[in-house]
C-alpha cells in the first residue's frame, strides 16, 4: 500500500475502495491511513462507510472523528461526539480510569491496549452498556498522535464469530450442563431408592412410638439410625454429582484476572444488552493474576452473573458491579453484586443446595457447581445482603506470587 499509494497521485477512489476492503480486518492498516489521508473527505467518505464502529481521538483522549456505525453503536451524532472526551463511551470504572491510562502510555509508553485489543464493555448515549470488541491503533502524522479505535459489538456477533476462546468456555460449560442432564435423570432414580427407604423407617418409627415399650424404642433407635444412614447415603449421591460436574480437567494456571472476568462478562452479556444493565468493572490495579482453572472460574462468573442479569430483569434499578480486590493471606476476592429484589427466602435457607431454584426452567445447580468449583480452588464463596437491597455474592481466590509476573 505504502508504494503503490505514496504520495499526492494515489487515485481517491483507489484508496477508498483499500480503505474499504481492509477496513474488517485491519485496524493497523486503517490507522496507517487515517494518519495519511490528508483529505477531509476521504476521511469522511471512510468514516461513513467503515463497517466497524471508527472512533478517532487525540492525545487528550477528545474525539476528532466518529464514524457512521459509531453514531449507530453509540446513539451520538458524529456532531455531538466530536470534542468531547472518549469517555462518555465508556461505563464507569473505565471511565474514571482512561485518563491515568492514557497520561500512562503517554509518558511511560507501555502499551495496555494499543495494537492488543480486547473485550471490554462500551455504553450508549441512554446509558445502557454492551460487549464490545476494541481494537486501538496509534498514528503519528507531523504535528501530533491520534488513537484509531475499532469497536465491534458483541451482542449482535453472530454464534459462529466468537472467539475462539469464547467458544472454548461455552462449550465447556454446555458440554458439562448436557452430562449434566444425563447424571440428572440416573440421578432421580438413584436418589429415589435411599430416600423411599428413609421415608419407609421414619413411618415405621412413628408408628411403633403408638406403643412406646423398651422393645419398641430399641426398634425405634435402629429403624432411624439406618434412616441416618440412607440420608448420608443420598447426600453421597448428590455430592458425586457435584464433583463430577466441577471436576472436569482441573488445570490451575496463573492468569490475568481482568482478562478472565472480562471475558466471562462478555460471554454472561451476549444477548442481554437491550435489557439495559448498568454494568461496573471495578478490578483493583493491585492484583497482578490469580492461580485458577480459567474454565472453571469463569463458570462460576458466568453462572453468578447470568442469576444477577435475570434477577434484574423487572427490577427498577438494574446495576450490575463486578469487583475484585485483593486481600489478606495472597487471596482476592471477587464480588458479583446487583441491585435485584433480593433472594427468595427458601432459597436463602438453602444456599448452595443443589436443585433449589425458583426458576421454571432453572435445575438450581448453577450456585452449588459455583461452591464446589471455588472450593476446589480453597476459596470460599458466600452470600452477602447489601443494606442497601439486592443480591451480593462473594468468593475469594488464590492470588498468584507475584513472582510468577502477569
Ligand atoms: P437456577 O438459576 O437454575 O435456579 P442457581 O443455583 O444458580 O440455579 O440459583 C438458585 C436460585 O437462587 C435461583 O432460582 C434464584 O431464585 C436464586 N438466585 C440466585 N442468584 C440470585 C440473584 N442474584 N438474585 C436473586 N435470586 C438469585
């Protein structure tokens, strides 16, 4: 591109028609040639044209140029976003953050984001947020340095174009949720067999206390101490449901913690963005990675982040917070909190049982994986009410050694 297109002979059309056919894949190429195009309209033509969102914005993070998809993505006219900063686009704490991002790179030029991209979380002019893919470039022309960045919004992403990686921890987890299914229908019927005997005992006992002579309580005492025993025995059965469904092919790495939440908030969101959930990241810059199974954890957001998502569907205000913050003994603790109505009191009760849920297609499995898996990982996960309303729900992990870096 560079030689066939250098300099002032370079036909416009020719260069438009590039610009247009490289525009999906090539964030880079496109910076390259915003930094050249020194036409106004090209620049323009392209800006309304590029199939991707196209923000640019200056070294103080103001945008210059907002493309036609971006005003589309956005809900901002080209004419209202331009000169104002780049982070009306972003929910907080990313909002609050970009600016230490950028005076970062800025004068240390260590690179974060910039030719790396990453799944992250935009917001509309209504203040609804998305998951958006971002990709940012960076070009110098004379005078100054402008950031391109592409977004694409994941929530209108076709199945088959998730990432990779994406796919790889849903199919994880809708392969684990299929023998799921399996084990449920052979569990029933195991289940049934040592709870029919506890029923069995129990009714004999009471009977036989009609007559509460020294034979018949001895009798007694038996019949409940094997009704103990079928109770042990059924709860055996559903524990072994558990482990089978946590245990999967537990590979515990060091990893990059924001990455990973990113990544499961991405995937918990596809779908719900018209729901309009206020979402907060709020990932303390202090923890550099976490020692987890990426699968499994992510399981485990997914699961407490779908429950928050449809706890706050009818809910008046609908605010999702995603924290983590280390904490004593190496450990962080990771926080899925929402402004829903609260949980239903039986469901309190039996926190992290398996098969309690008030949901009509809900098998109430998802908060007892989420126990076995954090406990798998030493963690302890619990429920925690916030005064204010709505549902928190905690767990820690083990930090890596900073050692390991990341
Ligand atoms: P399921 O989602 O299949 O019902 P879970 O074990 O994930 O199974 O959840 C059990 C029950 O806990 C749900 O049916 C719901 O009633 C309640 N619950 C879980 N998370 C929340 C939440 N964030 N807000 C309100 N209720 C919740």
């Amino acid at each position: 591109w560079r030689t066939e297109h250098d300099g002032t002979t370079a036909a416009r059309n020719d260069l438009y028609d590039y610009a247009a056919s490289c525009v999906p894949n090539g964030a880079c190429l496109l910076t390259e040639l915003t930094a050249r195009a020194s036409s106004e309209a090209l620049l323009h033509s392209i800006l309304a044209t590029v199939p991707d969102a196209m923000i640019v914005v200056d070294e103080t993070g103001v945008i210059v140029s907002f493309s036609a998809a971006a005003e589309q993505l956005f809900g901002f006219n080209e004419s209202e976003a331009v000169g104002q900063s780049v982070e009306i686009l972003m929910p907080h704490p990313d909002r609050r953050q970009h600016g230490s991002y950028m005076h970062r790179y800025l004068t240390t030029g260590q690179k974060r984001i910039i030719g790396i991209g990453r799944i992250t979380v935009g917001q509309r002019r209504d203040g609804s947020t998305f998951p958006m893919e971002l990709a940012v470039g960076e070009a110098r022309t004379a005078h100054s340095r402008v950031f391109t960045g592409f977004i694409r919004d994941l929530t209108r992403r076709q199945a088959t174009e998730v990432r990779l990686e994406e796919m790889q921890a849903e199919l994880a987890h809708a392969s684990r949720v299929s023998a799921m299914g399996t084990m449920a229908s052979s569990l029933a019927h195991e289940l049934n067999q040592p709870l029919t005997a506890v029923a069995n005992y129990v009714e004999a006992a009471r009977d036989l206390l009609d007559v509460p002579n020294a034979e018949n309580v001895a009798i007694v005492r038996e019949a409940l101490s094997d009704a103990a025993k079928q109770a042990v025995r059924a709860g055996q059965i559903v524990r072994r449901l558990r482990d089978f469904i946590a245990r999967g092919d537990s590979e515990k790495r060091v990893e990059n913690l924001r990455g990973l939440i990113n990544e499961a908030n991405a995937l918990a969101l596809i779908g719900v963005a018209e729901l309009g959930i206020d979402v907060r990241l709020d990932i303390d810059d202090a923890i550099s990675g976490v020692l987890v199974d990426k699968v499994q954890v992510q399981q485990v957001l997914v699961n407490l982040i779908r429950n928050a998502v449809e706890a706050l569907t009818d809910a008046p205000t609908r605010r999702l917070t995603i924290s983590a913050v280390p904490i004593a003994d190496q450990m962080v603790q990771i926080s899925v909190v929402d402004t829903g109505p609260g949980l239903d009191a039986e469901v309190e009760r039996k926190l992290f049982r398996p098969f309690v849920s008030t949901k009509d297609a809900g098998m109430g499995l998802g908060l007892s994986i989420c126990q076995t898996i954090i406990e798998a990982h030493n963690g302890t996960i619990w429920l925690d009410k916030p005064a204010e309303g709505g549902t928190a729900f905690r767990f820690t992990l083990a930090a890596s050694d900073p050692e390991d870096g990341r």
